[in-house]
C-alpha cells in the first residue's frame, strides 16, 4: 500500500497557540522508478465525505501498475484537483483535506518545540477545484469503462455485481441486453463501426505509450548487436506431456498444466550462470574511463505481457533458486494480475534480463530492443512443425542415411548491447541455453 507525502508549510508569523483546524493538499507520492504521472481511474471519496487514517482516497494507474491511495490523516475532503481520466502529476495535490486540528500534521511538518513562541502553519488550498458527482464514483476497469463508451452507455447507471460493488464486463453487456429488449433494436447504439474516413484523428499518446517513447528513445542510443538461431523443442515438448500428466492427477498445486515457458525460463537460467556477463548492467556510462559493469547475482528475468492496459514485462525474480513448478506458479499469477491491470509495482522493477515470447502471437525471427537497464534481450518466435534432414542408422544395410524428419522448430533471436558484449559471446551463450533445451535431462546435473 503506498502512502502520500507531507504538504509543504510556510512560516508566515508567530502565535501563542497552535490553529485548530487546518487544510491539507494532500500530494501524489512518488510510487516508483521514473514514474512522474499517473492517471485518475476512479475516486473512492468525495468533497465533504468524513475519510479516516488509511482509508482510501483514489485508484491511479501508471504505465507500470495500478495504485490505490490511502490517507495519512483523518478529517473532511474538501476539494479535488483531478477529474477521472486526467494525469495527475507526482508531487502535486489531488485532494485537500481539513483535519480536527493541525496536531494532525506529520512531526516533519511541526514547529521546533525549541522555540518559545508557537508557530503558525499556513497551508496553501489549491484552486483548481471542480464540480462533483456520483458519477465520478462508478467502480469500473478502465478496459470495462471503454466497453461502456463505446456502446454510448453512462456507466454510472449500472449496478455492478463485483467485489466492492464493481462494475464488470457482463454487468454493461446483460444492461445493453434489457435495454435492447425494452427499448427495441433500434434505439440503442451501435458500437462504432471502424470504417475509413476522409478526417484524420490526432490523440495524445496513452501513459503506456509515454512510457515506452521514454524508454526505446533511451535504448536506441544503445549499439545493438543481433543474432538468430534456432531451437528443437521436441524433447521439451515430450517433458512437458510428463509434467502435466503428473500435474493432472496431483492437489498439491494450484494449475494443472504447464506450457514451454516455465522450462525455457529456468534451462535460460541455467545457461546464463556460465554468461554473468549477458546478466550485468552498465553504470556510469558518460565515458569509457567512468563506465563500470554490475554484476548482478540474481536472475531476475523479464516477461512481455499484453494487458488491457497495454504491453508491459514484469519479471520473475530470483530465477536461479526456483523450480520450473515455482516459476510456474509467478507466471499463473503475474498473468491473472495482468488481466486486471493489476501487477504489483515490485514485480515491474529490478528486471536483469528479458526473454519475450512474442510467438504466442506469430511471427518468426525478430529485432528486439533492449532495456537501458540491461544488456541482453532474447525474443522466441512461432512454434512451427517443419522438415529437417537428420542422420539415421539404416535397419537392413546398418549404413548411416540421411532422412527428412519433422521437428518442432523455435525461432530465437538476440540483440545485446555491443559495447561490452562481443558477438562471440551471444553465440557460445545461445549455444549452451540451446543444448539444454534440446537435452532437457541435461538441466538435472546443473540444478543446485
């Protein structure tokens, strides 16, 4: 749970007593690594509601999470700045609040019991205020709030059947549904029909679209080095039959079947133990003779997710001491987070390396871009069942011949930054992650 920073005081002249009451412009705090805005998804309080300590005052959403606010104090809202819908900068206030008395302050924010004389706190209110109304106060997903807008329905005369009185998908489609029956077919809006139009649409960009203008402006001035190969996956294909067999019939986790990406991670893990390097961060990077590498003991490897929200990669931590049933078990949940927009902070940060399945998709072969705070990035392309030439022994001559098989074919492809990281390097790397894969059982004698 995230808390807010204390307001800013001003000493403007001396009394013999403390005020009574005083407004407080409660500011957005600073809720992570380079996050300077976030958007107002919805109020829990209103202008005259009664809040106490730790309660909640509003949801906000950045490009990496979504946040629920809570109070420091106790006391009366008085006024909000923001609307729903509108970035609310950090640092700047998004509500008053009157507290009982200014006892309520922050000890950082009380006069020096030094002084003789008592001191008075002026609080400066914002002016921005607005007009609120129930409406405001819908508890909804921005993904269910843009279903509702593009039915042209007001979400606010929707009873919502979620926890906490939310509004859900199937709440806005059953209302859609009753007023189409009652209204007729024909007085109820359409969705919107994406045709060509002659009119050009211009739009700011998203908070998830800022975040990722910031961050490939700054990786692009990385030199990239790529490299591709390819995988088999047939052995892993059979061991991941094995486990789920084993998972079907056991109570002891809470899924039942894996895919490919538990067992890439760790055998990804494994490899990277050989390749410290590929797992490092540069620091200080002005000049060569400044520069300095980090070598990071934990395996903290970054996962591309597609949310409602966006496209984000919040990593897996600790790669290095979990089974593939552990690792399993982050991805079930930061997948179920994920769909609720609702990936914990901590999960975004300290990721040391990415590997990103872009196949689930399609595509093959790729050009991916790393994160300034890494040096490698490995994206895996489409499964494909193709033919290949493989090397048997003859049954009846007992001569070796050539034969077209088919295999299951997985793209790979590199891109690291090259001005620590020689291309010799990725290749023996690749080499060794791909050898695992192919000989899954080798990954036994590895694990410590």
């Amino acid at each position: 749970m995230y808390h807010l920073n204390s307001p800013n005081i001003r000493i403007r002249e001396f009394h013999t007593s403390y005020l009574r009451s005083a407004i407080i412009p409660y500011l957005l705090a600073d809720i992570g690594e380079g996050i300077n805005e976030c958007e107002i998804v919805q109020w829990f309080v209103k202008p005259g509601d009664q809040i106490n300590e730790f309660e909640k005052i509003c949801e906000v959403q950045s490009d990496k999470a979504t946040v629920e606010i809570t109070s420091r104090y106790s006391g009366v809202i008085k006024e909000l700045h923001y609307q729903v819908g509108e970035m609310a900068k950090v640092g700047k206030p998004i509500v008053n609040i009157e507290t009982e008395s200014a006892s309520e302050e922050p000890e950082e924010s009380k006069p020096d019991k030094n002084i003789t004389s008592q001191i008075t706190i002026q609080l400066e209110p914002s002016t921005n205020a607005f007009s609120v109304n129930d409406k405001v106060l819908t508890l909804a997903t921005p993904a269910v709030r843009r279903i509702a807008k593009e039915y042209k329905v007001d979400i606010s005369e929707i009873k919502g059947t979620g926890k906490g009185a939310r509004v859900t998908k199937d709440d806005v489609m059953n209302y859609i549904a009753k007023k189409t029956q009652s209204a007729g077919k024909h007085d109820m809006p359409s969705p919107p029909q994406y045709i060509t139009t002659p009119e050009d649409k211009i739009t700011p960009l998203s908070i998830i679209q800022k975040s990722m203008f910031k961050s490939m402006t700054r990786s692009l001035q990385i030199p990239h080095f790529g490299y591709g190969d390819e995988f088999i996956l047939d052995n892993i294909i059979a061991l991941r039959d094995m486990v789920n067999e084993y998972l079907a019939k056991s109570d002891k986790f809470s899924f039942k079947k894996i895919t490919y990406m538990p067992i890439l991670i760790k055998s990804f893990s494994i490899a990277l133990q050989q390749f410290p390097i590929l797992n490092a961060s540069l620091m200080d990077v002005d000049s060569p003779d400044t520069a300095k590498l980090k070598y990071r003991s934990t395996h903290n490897i970054g996962v591309a997710m597609n949310t409602p929200g966006g496209l984000i990669v919040p990593n897996v931590k600790n790669v290095q001491t979990k089974s593939i049933y552990e690792i399993a078990a982050d991805l079930q949940r930061l997948q179920e987070d994920g769909k609720r927009n609702a990936i914990p902070l901590s999960d975004m940060q300290e990721g040391t390396i990415t590997l990103s399945n872009i196949g689930i998709i399609g595509g093959t072969h790729l050009s991916p871009v790393i994160f300034s705070q890494e040096l490698c990035i490995v994206a895996i392309g489409k499964v494909q069942r193709l033919p290949r030439f493989e090397s048997v022994k003859d049954d009846i001559t007992g001569k070796i011949i050539e034969k077209v098989v088919a295999k299951h074919i997985m793209p790979v492809s590199f891109s690291a930054d090259h001005r620590v990281i020689a291309g010799v390097t990725v290749a023996r790397f690749s080499e060794a992650w791909k050898n695992l894969v192919e000989n899954p059982t080798l990954m036994s004698v590895e694990l410590r």
